[in-house]
C-alpha cells in the first residue's frame, strides 16, 4: 500500500485540515499519516482559535515518520507562523520526499487569518520553491503575487491585483512559477462562471474544464484536492493525469456535499464508495 503524509493544521469539525486530508487519501485507498502544526477550534460556521504546535514536536514528528516509513508522497497544508515553515523546509530538505504537493492555505472561508501576516514572505520564498505542485486558488494566488513582488525590481513584477478571468490566471501561474515550483495549478472556483482550473508546467498551460454546482457547502475543497492530488501522485500518475483524477474527485465530493452544521458544510469524501456499497440511493 502506497503512503501519503500531509503535515497541515487540525480541523475541530472534521471538514478540513488533516481530517479532510485523511478522510481524502482513505478515500484513494493509499494510507494516510499525518504531522499537526496547529490545532484550531472551528466549525461549519467559522474559525474562532488557533493554537500553533510548537516547532521542535512538529520536526519530531516529521523525524518519526521519514525514520520509519516509506514516504510516496507528501501534502502540506496550514503552516501559520515562520518557526513554522524553516522547520518543515529543513526537513523536507533532509529527507527529500519525490512528491509534495502544497497548499497554501492563507484564509478560511469566514475570512479567519490562517497564516499570520508575517509568515507570508517565508511561505512564498522557503516552501513554495520546494513543491512539485502548487495549488492556490485565486484569492491566494493574488496574495503570492504581492507578497513576490516586494523582492523584484519593478520591471519583472506583475501588476495584477485582482484575477478576473482564465488570461490573468495564465498571466499569474507563469509569475508564481519563476518562484520555483515545478508546476502550478491555479484553481478557479472563485471565478464567477464555471470553475475552470489551470496546470502551468513551466512550458504549457493544461485547462481543467469544471462546472459550477449549486452548493453553499464546500468546506475543505482546497484541503481535499490537494489531498487528492497527493494521493494519486503516489499511486503512480503523472501529474497531469493526478490533478485530472482530483479534479473529478472534488467535483464528485462538492456535487454530493453534506448539509453538516448551521454554516458552510463539507464535501462528501466518501460519496463514491458509499454508493458502490448500496449505502446511498443515488
């Protein structure tokens, strides 16, 4: 069985965070692990506290698992504070995992700061330059783009401050990609059409068609296709066809999403194998 290690916050309510991650590679049928850098108290309505894992019990528990188990691939998710990301990036570093797949997760959806202010420069020039994949949406990717800019000499910077539509989301994978990363995959869910989403490769742009469905509950999305993609890059696919296999597994999940809590549910990670068991009717 291929092993899946996502290092990323813990989401009280079960929606996001390492529960969403777990739930995602079970799912995939890859066994998952997991390093907590924080803990959060949040539910389907909102984030109200944070408690950041201190920096040496999150490199010896990183230090546990490379010690110990074959590592096929690794996610990263919620890395708040600086300490933070120096101690991820020096083990990533030393144990070289082939596949990592990052998330930056920068602010919940109830607009709770998950990564502190001053903590975003690090993010963007330690972690980022490190991932095989990066996988922002658009309000984190406007975020990569200013926080980047501040370093370049204003003739290499890009002036986008607001991603409108698919040219400026090509504009702004091929900017983030001179950071670093191997590939990046701009996710358009907050487009105002259908939720297209852009692979760059550092050569040529991949378009992943996706509709847009009528759901308030999509809590976790961000965390569960990386999660996804993760997964199936240990499984054995390309790149290309990882996120594709994520990009039918979120649709998939949001389409039939759980109407869980008073605010923003989450997505149903086991919709497909619940229906292959007779457990569901549709």
């Amino acid at each position: 069985m291929k092993k899946v290690l996502t290092i990323a916050g813990s989401d009280s309510s079960g929606g996001a965070g390492i529960q969403a991650d777990l739930k995602t590679m079970s799912a995939h049928g890859v066994f998952g692990m997991s390093v907590i850098t924080a803990i959060t108290a949040q539910n389907t309505q909102g984030v109200f506290a944070v408690q950041d894992i201190d920096k040496d019990i999150i490199g010896a528990q990183i230090d546990a698992i490379f010690t110990d188990i074959e590592v096929d691939a690794v996610k990263i998710g919620m890395v708040s504070k600086i300490d933070t990301i120096d101690i991820i990036c020096e083990k990533i570093k030393q144990y070289n995992p082939k596949n990592l797949v990052v998330d930056p997760v920068m602010i919940s959806k109830s607009g709770f700061d998950l990564l502190k202010p001053e903590s975003k420069m690090a993010l963007v020039t330690k972690l980022l330059p490190l991932a095989t994949v990066l996988t922002p949406n658009l309000p984190e990717a406007e975020v990569i783009v200013k926080t980047y800019n501040e370093i370049l000499p204003e003739e290499e910077r890009l002036h986008i401050e607001k991603i409108e539509n698919s040219e400026d989301m090509e504009k702004v994978a091929r900017f983030i990609c001179k950071i670093g990363a191997k590939y990046v995959l701009i996710k358009g869910g907050h487009l105002k059409d259908d939720a297209v989403d852009i692979l760059f490769d550092g050569k040529s742009m991949r378009y992943f068609e996706g509709k847009r469905i009528n759901t308030k509950n999509t809590h976790g999305t961000g965390c569960t296709l990386s999660s996804a993609i993760a997964s199936n890059l240990a499984l054995g696919h390309s790149i290309e066809e990882s996120v594709k296999l994520a990009k039918e597994y979120i649709t998939v999940a949001i389409e039939h999403s759980l109407d869980i809590g008073k605010g923003v549910g989450p997505t149903n990670h086991f919709y497909t194998l619940y229906k292959k068991a007779g457990m569901v009717s549709k």
